[in-house]
C-alpha cells in the first residue's frame, strides 16, 4: 500500500511541536507540550465525556433539524410559486444578518436552554441549505423534468424521483459546509451560558490560563468534525454513484 | 393537397398556427399561418435549416409551450398539456442518469400506476426490440450515447404513446452510430407504425425515414412545403446510395435554394 502523502505533512507539523516545545523556544502559556496536553486531558477526564455528548447531541441535533428545515424550505420555494412571492424577499432580507449577531436577541428571547442552542444551530444550518436547495433546483438540466413530465409522471412524482435525486450532487457540497458550519455554531451556542459541553469547557480552561485544555478540546472538535465529515462522504459515495464525477478522480 | 389522403383522419391537426418569441418588447416571428396535417400511422419529417422554429413547433405538439394563435387539434381534441400519449424523444441525452436501464424504461409505466407482471413485460419486450436486453441494471454512464439513444426510444415506446415526436433524437451522433440508428427505428416502426413527426435538419435522413417530408423555410410566413416519399417499404440500408433517392434529394435541395 502507498504511504499517505497527507500523514507526511502531519507527521512533520507534530515533530515541530515536539522540537519547539521541548527545547522551550516558546513560553507554554501559548505553545504547551505534549506532557502539559496529557496532563489536561486527565484533569478534564472527569468532565470530558459528558462534555462530549452533549455537544456532540446539540449539533447533530441543531445540524438535522436544520438540513431538513432548510431543503425543504428550499424545495417550498421552488414548488409554490405563491411561498416563493410571499416568503422570498423576507428571507432574502434574513439572510445576510451574521447568525452570531442573533446570539444577544435568542438568549433574550428564548433563555440560556439547550432548546435555544440547538434551535440557534439549526437556524445558521437551514438558512444556508435553503439557499442552496433553491439554487440547485434552479439549475437542474430542464430536459430531465420534462422527459419525466411526457411520460406522464404527476408534480409530486417529478419532485420525489427527478429533482431531488438530480439536486442531491449538488446539495452535498452545502451539507458539508454546513456541517462543519455546525460544531462553530454550537461553540457560540455553548458560550451563551451553557453550563455543560465542550465550548463551556473550553471558557473554564480559558479562565484558568490552561491552554493545553483549551487545546485538547479543540483536537476534540476536530476529531469530531472530521468524523462527521467522512460519513457524510461515505454517504455521498454511495448515493451519487450514477454521476460522471463519481468516475473521474482527478482531472 | 392530395384528395385521397385528405379524407383520411387527421391524428394531429395543425391549422393556421402562428408563434413568437417574445424578448422583452420584441417579438421574434417563428411561424406564421402555419399549416399540417399528419395522418394515422404515417411517419412525417419536418426539414429545416436550423433556427426556422421545426423544434419549436414540435414542442408546441407535445404541449410544452403554448402558440399564439391558431388551430392544434390531436384526435380532434385542443392540445393544452403534456401527454405520455405525444410522447417526446429528445435530442439531448433525457434518459435519468441516477436510474438503471431497466428503471429508465419502467418509469413511464409506474408514473401511470400500470402495475406487476404487465409493466414487467413491457419493459422486457421493449429491452429487446431495441436490443439492449444484457444490460438492463447498467448506469447510463456506462453507456455508449447511441446506447442511451435505444434506451430513450425503448423508454417512449414502452409507455404506449399514439404519437411519437421526435427532436433531431440522432442530431448529435457520428455517422455510423446515426447510420444504425436510423435503422433500427425503421424496423421498429414498420412493426408498429406509431405516427411519427421526426424533426432532422439532414435531408438524406427524412428521405430514408419518412413516407412525407415537410419542409419548412426560414421564412415565417412561408408556407410548408411537402413532399410525398415514394420508396415502398421495408426500408434498407441501399436505398440512400439508389438513383431515385440521390435525384430526389438533390431536387429538394434545389428547391429549397431558390425559394420556389
């Protein structure tokens, strides 16, 4: 088997670190060691899992509410001319309002509760896949809807086997995005007053001037993030073998 | 026109139609007072130069969009709509990229709830009259395009259309693949004389398919000019390289540059 060139380059970064931190060109206030990380990481062993699961349970939450939310919003738009009249140009407005300018006006509203963090999380999700659903429905090849109307398929019939299968390539793209979207949305959503989680943690090692915590909980949310991402690859794999692209590696 | 096919029934009706593109404040003229008739089981093609608006009214038959004025009757009811019963191939690769062969051809019959044994049948024979029964779980992508041709007609055929409109379906193939194709649809409709309108912009292709050649102008307020196509029936291959065929061709043509 080929060694992975991208194990090279990470393997390089760490080796730095190592160099960097054991001779102690840097104070580990800002640049802490491995010993300094391990060492974190049991402190928090307590906390950590807990932690974990919580935040790993509000975005996968805010993060389907919020996919399904925003494609159908997006697949409304393109069915109902009259949803599209009436609610366009509100969301149109919406829509460009930074999501974490909102924080101040939900914990008003709705109160520090994890309802509101996951709520706040599938909002930023759903506002950009709506955008995008709408977009790649607008885009699909017309040759295939009409074929699929001549052979006598009815509205629903076309929306269910035509579109949605033809804008699916193109969703997963936004998916991803917004799925790494996601774990940002709800290190915000944990700094408004969360008292478990990892983003909370993340404030108390903060506080404390303990960076290798801080820097433990993000290669946590990496190690999440990335693990996310590469279900949803999988998933995209299987569901979009039909494609030209799925055939082409690298151009 | 000619008396004896006059009194047959008109499947589809044309009577003065007129059309326009409208951009912005302009308007584009396609056709005007446009007239055609074609008959039961008759196999018409429409010639054209591009851009004369042959596609367009084919579009306008099968219902996709609407003309302006006139007279478009099928079996003597107003076309408003799309009906599986006009079915459309068009020139443009339609078959559905993320379903199999077998899928593509079925879709018609399950969007109009024909269930069981029957569909299954259907699509089976339909598989084989076009000759792509060993690949029926293959992906369009793994395809040749004359390939997902066949599966575009098997597909139309199957869903058991009156009328079949066809859009320069061979428009964008090489010569051999066209060559095959083009045979292959001659034995299939001398099996079941589905009317056919079958717009091309190549003459040699309307002389060998047709039993009436329509050939419309640049002009939108020419009128169509019609030809009868006197080669009897089955159609081979050698009838392009035959005498009578080249003269005929070649008359067309002429007419065509001087405008009559």
């Amino acid at each position: 088997m080929k060694f992975p060139k991208s194990l090279i380059t990470i393997f390089i970064i760490i080796l730095i670190w190592v160099v960097i931190t054991s001779l102690k060109l840097v104070d580990p206030i800002f640049i802490p060691g491995p010993v300094n990380l391990v060492d974190s990481l049991l402190g928090m062993s307590d906390t950590l899992p807990e932690a974990t699961l919580r935040s790993l349970y509000m975005t996968l939450s805010g993060f389907g509410i919020g996919t399904i939310l925003g494609v159908f919003m997006g697949l409304l738009m393109a069915y109902s001319k009259t949803f599209l009249e009436t609610m366009g140009p509100t969301f149109d407005f919406i829509r460009p309002v930074p999501i974490f300018a909102m924080i101040p006006l939900f914990l008003l509203w709705f109160g520090p509760k994890v309802g509101t963090q996951i709520a706040f999380i599938a909002l930023g999700v759903s506002v950009v896949l709506g955008v995008s659903t709408y977009e790649s429905i607008k885009n699909i090849p017309i040759v295939y809807v009409r074929a699929a109307f001549n052979l006598g398929a009815s509205r629903t019939r076309v929306y269910r086997t035509i579109i949605l299968p033809c804008i699916f390539p193109h969703l997963v793209g936004a998916i991803r995005v917004a799925a790494a979207a996601s774990w940002g949305l709800d290190v915000a959503a944990e700094f408004m007053g969360s008292q478990v989680g990892l983003g909370y943690n993340m404030i108390i090692q903060q506080l404390y001037l303990n960076t290798g915590g801080v820097i433990v909980i993000v290669i946590i949310y990496c190690i999440l993030a990335i693990s996310l991402d590469l279900i949803i690859r999988r998933i995209e794999s299987a569901a979009t073998r039909w494609t030209e692209r799925s055939a082409m590696s690298h151009i | 026109m000619n008396e004896k096919i006059d009194n047959k029934k008109a499947e589809i009706e044309i009577r003065n139609l007129s059309f326009a593109y409208k951009l912005g404040k302009k308007k584009l003229e396609i056709f005007n007072n446009l007239s055609l008739n074609i008959y039961k089981n008759e196999f018409v093609c429409l010639v054209g130069p591009s851009g004369c608006g042959k596609s367009t009214l084919l579009r306008i038959i099968a219902g996709f969009i609407k003309p302006d004025n006139g007279v478009l009757l099928c079996k003597g009811e107003e076309i408003r709509d799309v009906s599986y019963k006009r079915a459309v191939v068009f020139q443009e690769d339609a078959i559905f990229p993320w379903m199999n062969v077998y899928s593509n051809v079925e879709y018609g019959l399950v969007s109009r709830k024909i269930d069981g044994k029957l569909r299954n049948d259907k699509v089976i024979k339909h598989l084989e009259l076009v000759g792509l029964s060993d690949f029926i779980n293959s992906y369009p992508r793994e395809l040749s395009y004359g390939m997902r041709k066949r599966v575009d007609i098997a597909r139309v055929l199957a869903n058991d259309p009156d009328i079949l409109l066809m859009d320069e379906p061979f428009g964008a193939l090489d010569a051999f693949t066209k060559e095959s194709l083009q045979l292959k649809l001659t034995e299939i409709w001398e099996k079941y004389r589905n009317t056919c309108l079958f717009v091309t912009h190549d003459l040699e292709e309307a002389l060998f398919l047709s039993d009436r050649i329509a050939l419309m102008r640049t002009d939108p307020n020419a009128p169509l000019l019609i030809y009868e196509v006197p080669f009897g029936r089955p159609r081979i291959a050698q009838l392009k390289t035959n005498i009578d065929f080249q003269k005929m061709r070649s008359n067309i043509i002429e007419e065509f540059r001087f405008g009559k």
